[in-house]
C-alpha cells in the first residue's frame, strides 16, 4: 500500500497558512523587480512543507535588495519572524572558521600549509605519520580521512570540553585513507578552531566575535546558544518527528562550536556575503581579509564525487562548496542542526549572494534559492518547488518502506537471555568515554558520557539481547543497542549502532547507510 506523507494527510498546514498571514515585519527594502511574486511563492511553499519559520535576503552589486522574514519563531505562538531573528546557522559557520584562520595567515601568523603539530603539540590522530603531516588546510577542506563521532543533526557530545574531544579522537579511525578524497567531519573543524585559540590567545568564540562579528557590526550575532536570551527575536528549532512538526529543546553543542554553533540573522548576513563579493575581503569600506586569502577559501581544495563525462565539476574549498550554477561559479554552504536549516549561495560573476534560514529540516530552500537566482540570470522560471516536493515524497516513500522493513525484521515472542539484572554495570570505549546502564523498575536505561542529563536512552526490548533505544531528547529519536556475553555467561560487552546520517531525518534514524558501531568493555565485575 502506498504510504502518503504525513504532512500531505493532515490538515495542520491550514493552521500553519493562517500564521504566515499574520501582520508581516517591515522589509528592509520594497521588493525587487526581479524578485516579483516572491513572497507568495515563499508562503505557499512554507504552509506545504510545514515550516514554521523561514527568513530570506537577498545582495545584488553591493545592495541589500531583499531582507524579509516570514512565519513565526514557534509553532502555537504568534510571534512573526522578521530579517532580525536569529537562526542558528550549523555549518555555515564553517567559513567563519576558516575565515578567523585568513585573518591570522595574513598577519603572518600562521600559514595554511602549517602542520597542526605545530601549533597543537599535543594533538594526535590514529596514526603518527598523519599526526606529523595534516595541515590546517587539511582540516578545514575535509581531507583528512577522519568523519563524524556521533553525527550531525543528530547527536553531540555537550557534557564534554572541547580539550577532551581533542584528546579522544585520536582513537577515531579513518573512513578513508589521508588526503585520498573527501570525508566531511565536524570534529576537524573543532580541531580548526582550537589551532584559533593557540595561535591568538583567544578563544575561538571571542576571536570571531572580535575579529569579524564586530568589524561587520553582525552585533547580534554569537557562537552559542547559551548566548540567546530569553525572550530575544531568536527562532525556535521545530522538527518532524512521526508525522508532525513540532517544537524540540535548543541544544548545546559549544564544543564543536567551530563547526556549526553559530547564531545570527540573515540581516546580519548580507555584510558577510558582501565581504566575499565585489571587492573580496571589504565591505564597507572596512579591510577584513586580504583578496589572496578570501580567494584560497573560495578556491578548490578537495575534489568532490561526480558523475564523470556527464556530470558537473564540484570541491570543497575551504568553508565552501565550490561548484557551477548554469556556467557562473558557484560558493555555497548548508547548515542543518537540531531543526534549523540554512543555505547561504553566492555567485560571485553576478556579485549575488543568497541566504535562506529556516527554524525545520526541509528541500524547499533549494527551491527557493534557485528561483532567485533564476531571476538574476533572466531565466523563465521553472518549477523548482514541485521538483524538488517530488523528489522528497519519493525519497520519504523509500525510506519509510526500509523502515517497515526493519520493523518486519523483527522476532515477535523472544526474551532476553536472561534477568535484566545481568545488563546492568558500566562500561567503556576510548573513544566516547564511559557509559553506565541501570535498572529502575523493569526499565534499563543507559547513560552516556558520564551521565549529561540529554544523553541517557531508554531501552525498550526490541528482541533477544537487542534494545531500541530512545533519547529522552524526542529529536535524538532512537538507537539499536545489544548486548554479549563472554565464554563464561556474563554479558560483557554492550554494542551500539549510531546513526551517523539517516537515510531521511523525517523518517527517523534508521534507516541509515552511514553508520559506526561501537562496543564497549565492562569494566565492573557482574
């Protein structure tokens, strides 16, 4: 039986039309000619994607020609979204980091090419020559080898410092060979930002605030949610999770704050994007980057997979995406975390610049980024939203069939092998830490690194000695755990499956083709 999305079956989004038609915020400027019938575009595509939130600019030759939100921070609330809201932006941050790198390479105190080793003596990988070898250009074009630790969008590590990340991954393998491709990685970044603090004496925070938020006058701008007060024009994360969009908790996740922690709006965006246009490195009259360092982050560093004679050219520069949009260069960046998503385009021969943010996981700024950019290059336009909805519904249709799958999968009638009481006790794995799995009532749960209220599954018998797990965070949705025993019966050793990229987050966690499995040792006696 075919299966319908949820959000095409429910009539939620009629609620949801009704917000966007609140009062809008003022724009910063009247809507251009060639930005026409925009907002109904917009507002159609939020009510059928079920986004709560979404705001939108738009530079063009130096101008901010479009600054506008629409919708509201919070689903149930009334509050408008406006250019000034604050989204948090994930991985764009990324091109903060390397561009906090550019400023100390042009005031010769650091160079691209230097080794990390030099700068972090303590800093190891899993293997000596790499250690010696990476470079901080390795780092920040995703060269390394090493990926995710738990995944993004899903999982962080917030109980933990950033110098004790730094010291653990050392035990995280590679998932290519060095400089053999590309293997993106949030952590490398984490590591990006502690060469920061080495090399200026600053925190990574306060350097970007210091050296880049205040000279652009992105004053509302910070790198951690902890920064955002309460009650302040800030966007509420919302995710879909079984079929409805719904709000979730704001995380931490300041230790790998170099790779995506970010928060600001896209008003304050347009001085970024104009940094990187027209005259490379100066906006407003105001030196941030020499042109030699903002053109080696927009330049190609790591090759990206393509289709071969058939397909485009695309790479990974440093911060950046670098590929074509009907033959104009083309930087780019997305951002997805914790329900926010964000995609920020330049294309740097029409010295445009684009940045959509959005407080829930969704395609439609694609759609909504290429019908602009349509616009600019005097294209018709062309029925982006309806292909990029259909590519999702098919996507969701698939994924949620691997899903049932997995479900089908699974052996009615089993029990554990034996008395809950034998999965209890701590265990360990060098490189997430320890974990600890109690019993209260007839309920195991499993607290993980060092029990960080956020990080605790609730197991659920799944069948045999495996458990689907369930974080008490509704937006860290769920994970397979099982249990061993050794040669002489007693269980020692607990494994699990992280999701390190689902097949679609709509869906959930699994199914997934990205994965890492984990086993921790007992280090208690039974």
């Amino acid at each position: 039986m075919k299966r319908t999305h949820p959000q095409t079956r429910r009539g939620w989004g009629v609620a949801l039309l009704a917000a966007l038609l609140l009062p809008a915020a003022p724009q910063l400027h009247a809507q251009a000619a060639p930005l026409q019938g925009l907002d109904d575009f917009i507002e159609a595509g939020m009510a059928e994607w079920g986004i709560p939130g979404m705001a939108v600019a738009v530079v063009h030759r130096d101008r901010v020609i479009h600054s506008q939100g629409y919708g509201v921070l919070r689903l149930g609330e009334d509050r408008a979204v406006d250019q000034h809201t604050l989204f948090g932006i994930a991985s764009v941050s990324k091109a903060f980091t390397a561009a906090a790198l550019g400023i100390l390479v042009d005031e010769g105190r650091l160079d691209w090419d230097d080794p990390v080793t030099r700068h972090l003596p303590d800093f190891r990988l899993y293997d000596p020559y790499v250690t010696e070898t990476v470079t901080v250009r390795d780092l920040l074009a995703h060269r390394v080898g090493v990926g995710r630790m738990t995944g993004n969008r899903i999982q962080w590590l917030p109980a933990r410092e950033r110098t004790e990340l730094m010291e653990r991954i050392r035990h995280l393998g590679p998932e290519q060979t060095f400089r053999n491709g590309y293997v993106y990685s949030n952590v490398m970044y984490m590591v990006a930002g502690e060469v920061v603090r080495a090399v200026s004496g600053q925190s990574w925070d306060d350097f970007v605030e210091e050296r880049i938020f205040r000279p652009l006058g992105m004053d509302r701008s910070n790198t951690s949610v902890t920064r955002i007060a309460q009650g302040e024009n800030a966007a509420w994360p919302h995710q879909e999770i079984r079929g409805e969009v719904v709000p979730i908790p704001r995380r931490n996740f300041d230790n790998v704050g170099a790779s995506a922690s970010i928060n600001t709006s896209v008003d304050q965006l347009t001085t970024w994007m104009r940094l990187h246009l027209g005259e490379p490195g100066e906006v407003d009259g105001i030196r941030l980057l020499s042109p030699g360092s903002v053109r080696e982050m927009h330049r190609a560093q790591n090759a990206l997979g393509d289709a071969g004679l058939s397909g485009g050219l695309a790479s990974y520069g440093l911060g950046w995406r670098i590929s074509s949009y009907e033959g104009r260069r083309m930087s780019q960046h997305g951002g997805a975390t914790d329900g926010m998503n964000t995609t920020l385009v330049l294309l740097p021969e029409e010295e445009l610049g684009i940045v959509i943010t959005t407080n829930t996981f969704n395609s439609f700024m694609n759609a909504v980024a290429n019908r602009i950019m349509d616009r600019f290059l005097e294209i018709d336009d062309r029925p982006w939203d309806r292909n990029i909805r259909a590519s999702y519904l098919a996507s969701y249709q698939r994924a949620m069939a691997a899903r049932d799958s997995v479900d089908a999968a699974r052996e009615e009638g089993t029990d554990p092998s034996g008395p809950l009481t034998d999965f209890t006790g701590t265990f360990y794995d060098p490189l997430y830490a320890d974990v600890e799995v109690t019993l209260e009532g007839d309920e195991l749960s499993i607290a993980f690194w060092g029990g960080d209220n956020d990080q605790v599954l609730t197991l659920e018998h799944w069948h045999h000695d495996t458990f689907r797990g369930h974080w008490r965070n509704p937006a860290q949705r769920e994970e397979f755990v099982w249990f061993t025993r050794d040669d002489s019966g007693e269980v020692n050793q607990l494994h699990i499956r992280w999701t390190l990229r689902p097949l679609l987050l709509q869906a959930g966690t699994y199914p997934a083709n990205y994965t890492r499995t984990v086993t921790f040792q007992r280090t208690d006696a039974p």
